[in-house]
C-alpha cells in the first residue's frame, strides 16, 4: 500500500483488519464491538470480514472480557480487548494488574500474555467525570503491563500493529479528542522502533516532553513561543511510556538546560510527576533550571466544556509556562 490520508479512527481500524488477515489467532472482544462497531466505531464492519466467531460481542462486565482475554492469550489466541472508557479500569485490575501482569514471572517465563488492552481517555466531548479521566498512571505503576498512547495517525496505525506482536500485555490508550483527526500513513514503511519515542521538533532553549494529544498543544505552544518570542523549543513524543526511552530525552535535555513535561493525567503522583523526577536525577548537573511539570488540575473533570478544557494543559498555558521559565 502506498502513502494515504485517513483518519487516526480509521487507521486503527485498518491496524487490526491487517493484522487479523494475517494471523488467525487474532481475535476482538468487547462490549459492542461487533454488530454496533464499536463505542467510537473503531471495529466497525469487522464482524462483516471476519464473522461472530473473531469479533465477539461480550456481556457488560469490563472484569469478563478482560479475564477472557487473558485466559485466550494463555491458551494460543492474541486477543484484543476493548474498554469503552479507561474510567473502567479499575473494574479489570485483579485481572490485569494480578494476573496477566504477572503470569509470565509467575510461571518462570513458560507462558505470557499476548493480549491487547484497546480503551480511550482524556477529555474534550464533555462526557464528566466518569468519562474523562487519564489514567495512564495506573497502568505505568503496574511492572508486567506495557503501555502504548499514539498521538498522530501513522503511530495509530503502526504502534497498535507492534502491540500485537509482542510477548506480553500492552494497554493501549487512545485519546477521544484524536478520533477524527486526518494525518499520512504508509502501512509498508518501517515504523519507529518499539519504545522509541520521536523528536517531533528541535529546539536550543528547552525541552517539552509529553505523548498522546498533549503532542498537538506543545508543538502549537512551539511554534508560538519562537514566532512570537524567539524561544526555540524541542518537542518528544514519548509513544510509549513503557517501554520509556529515557536514551532521547537526555540528551536533549543535557543541551539545552531546561525541561518541561506535559500531561493530561492529574498533577499529584501522575506521570509527569514521574518523569520529572527522573530528569532531575539523571540530568541534574546540566539543568539551568528546575523541571516543570504541566499537568491536570487535582479535581473531577467537569462536564462544562470551559471548565473542562482548563483543567488540563492548553496551548497557551505550556507557552505561559515556558516564557516563565526563560525570563
């Protein structure tokens, strides 16, 4: 295939409908995942390719398709199940943070967990607070879990398409506020690596590391702060927060002197919490300043669009920080 334009929704679609024309022991389960295609119509007409039988409507009961799936991955089948809302997760932990986290150490290396854990956070459709969380965290905290947040169309596609090939579960988040944006893909070229993240920009001054949408408002705050106020800033879309490739931001970091992390999850314990932490002791010496982080406020996100989109990181709120730090 050659280079098209699609969406990020429908490259995930077209990730799973290559993957499971080419390996049979791919299979899809979830709430309506099948006739109805879907809660944001990423499986839709994939019950028509590949019947009942490979995309399986599963009862409400987050605990039972997940359970389902790590039972099918154990016994041969590389299974991909979907959560409508991360907010669900903690209804699944038992059996992904107990068992399929654990299976392969648990059974010295005999038996993993190839399975997928699709589900959508974050916010933006003013859905409330049980519908809107970033959760991320959550799965970061958890060793055994890989974890996978694809901010453009081409790591959509290429980013679910290594997640089925690997050996152990990987949960794979995607934003709700991603669904309909258009972008390039080229299914035959060779995607970055697993666990690589991408320097989306180069810059002299500082740093901003950050994944999934908070890649788009960092790279607008980018721009804004050199065409308006001559700071020159790299942007790093982590990908993938583990495996977490500390090996690219280091650098980075150690030239210019400066760093902010970027999340949408909530400030107090969160992944930029994390991160920060590990800037400032691996980088310590060469930082002219100290880490920033820009997070989610501490609260519940409200279902009132204005309050909503304030609660998280903006545009205008990385670019007020960044001039803050270089004045």
């Amino acid at each position: 295939m050659a280079m098209q334009e699609t969406t990020y929704r429908d490259a995930l679609r077209l990730a799973l409908n290559d993957a499971m024309s080419g390996d049979d022991s791919v299979i899809i389960l979830g709430e309506e995942v099948g006739r109805y295609g879907g809660a944001y119509g990423v499986t839709k007409d994939l019950i028509t390719e590949f019947g009942a039988e490979r995309v399986i409507d599963t009862p409400i009961s987050e605990a039972a398709i997940v359970g389902a799936a790590v039972g099918a991955a154990m016994t041969g089948l590389r299974p991909v199940a979907e959560l409508m809302y991360v907010d669900f997760i903690g209804m699944t932990m038992d059996q992904l943070a107990n068992q399929a986290a654990k299976i392969r150490y648990m059974f010295g290396g005999q038996i993993g967990v190839p399975m997928v854990l699709r589900t959508q956070g974050g916010t933006g459709r003013s859905a409330g607070a049980q519908h809107s969380q970033s959760l991320e965290a959550y799965v970061m905290h958890t060793p055994g879990l890989r974890l996978a947040m694809p901010a453009t169309v081409e790591d959509a596609y290429h980013l679910l398409r290594q997640s089925l090939q690997q050996p152990d579960p990987v949960v794979f988040i995607e934003h709700k506020g991603l669904y309909t944006m258009k972008g390039q893909v080229d299914p035959d070229a060779e995607p970055a690596g697993w666990g690589k993240a991408r320097v989306l920009r180069d810059g002299t001054d500082l740093v901003i590391v950050t994944y999934s949408r908070q890649v788009h408002h960092a790279l607008a705050a980018a721009k804004d702060l050199e065409d308006t106020h001559g700071i020159s800033a790299s942007v790093v879309d982590l990908r993938t927060l583990n495996p977490l490739d500390f090996d690219t931001i280091r650098p980075l970091v150690e030239a210019s002197g400066r760093a902010m992390v970027v999340s949408e999850g909530v400030m107090t314990c969160g992944v930029a919490a994390e991160l920060s932490a590990r800037i400032t002791e691996e980088c310590f010496d060469y930082l002219e300043e100290p880490v920033i982080r820009v997070a989610g406020e501490d609260i519940p996100i409200s279902v009132s669009p204005l309050l909503e989109q304030n609660s998280v990181p903006t545009p205008d709120l990385i670019t007020r920080t960044a001039r803050t730090m270089l004045s």
